[in-house]
C-alpha cells in the first residue's frame, strides 16, 4: 500500500493558508493563537514537519509571535558589543588606577623615608628648635 504525498510547494502553500487562516481568526481547527504546533494543527500535518522541512514557516510564525530568532540574535549581538565596550572602558579605568597606585606608593615610600630622616634628627642631642621665621 502505497501513501500519495502531497508536493512540496502545496504543502508550503498549505501550511501559509493555514497560518493567516488562524491569524484571520477563520481556523477550521477553532486555533486563535499563532504558534507552530497551532498551524501544523490547522494545516494537517505534525510540528516536527514544520521544523525540519520548512524552517521559513517555522520563522514566519516566531516573527509574528515577537520571537523571531534573527531577531533575537541582533539583540544578543548587540548586548554583547555593548558589554565588550564596557569591558575596554573598564580595562582602561583599571590601567590608569594601576599607574597612579605606582605613584602613590613611589611617592609614599619618599615620604616614609624622609619620615624616618627627620624623626632621628629629632631624636638626636644637637638639635637646636628655631622659633619659625628665625634662622
């Protein structure tokens, strides 16, 4: 026994009637939401057929459910451009801030130094105190 299928074509031109029936809201099946499983319903036919043999139906429907997977990648890709500039920004905050920690701490270190001069001259016998203004 033999199954007759239908072409390729009609059945594409199947499953798009079957799609703007349910967004007319003339579905034979009594579907009123857009999905994949509802069209293949409407249409006679499984989802999986859908997505393994007519992915631009299957794209169709997600655009017109808001899901659009091309869609979502420009987003995704977007997301992640703009994070990447917040990473360089950051990597470049993080580089200055490094720098001046270098200063700070070659600077610190003089001044430590000079700390340590002036706290033994202080200790020291010979030292006379001036009043200031005097030499």
């Amino acid at each position: 026994m033999t199954i007759k299928r239908k072409p390729s074509d009609a059945r594409e031109r199947d499953l798009q009637l079957a799609l703007v029936r349910i967004q007319r809201g003339r579905a034979h099946s009594g579907e009123f939401k857009v999905s994949i499983a509802a069209v293949a319903r409407e249409a006679g036919v499984s989802a999986a057929l859908i997505h393994n043999h007519y992915p631009q139906i299957a794209e169709a429907i997600r655009e017109i459910q808001g899901r659009s997977s091309r869609a979502q990648r420009d987003v995704k890709h977007q997301d992640l451009l703009t994070e990447r500039e917040k990473n360089r920004m950051l990597r470049q905050e993080m580089e200055a801030l490094r720098s001046q920690v270098a200063k700070l701490a070659s600077i610190n270190e003089v001044l430590s130094a000079e700390n340590r001069i002036l706290k033994a001259k202080q200790n020291e016998l010979k030292v006379r105190y001036l009043p200031s203004g005097q030499l």
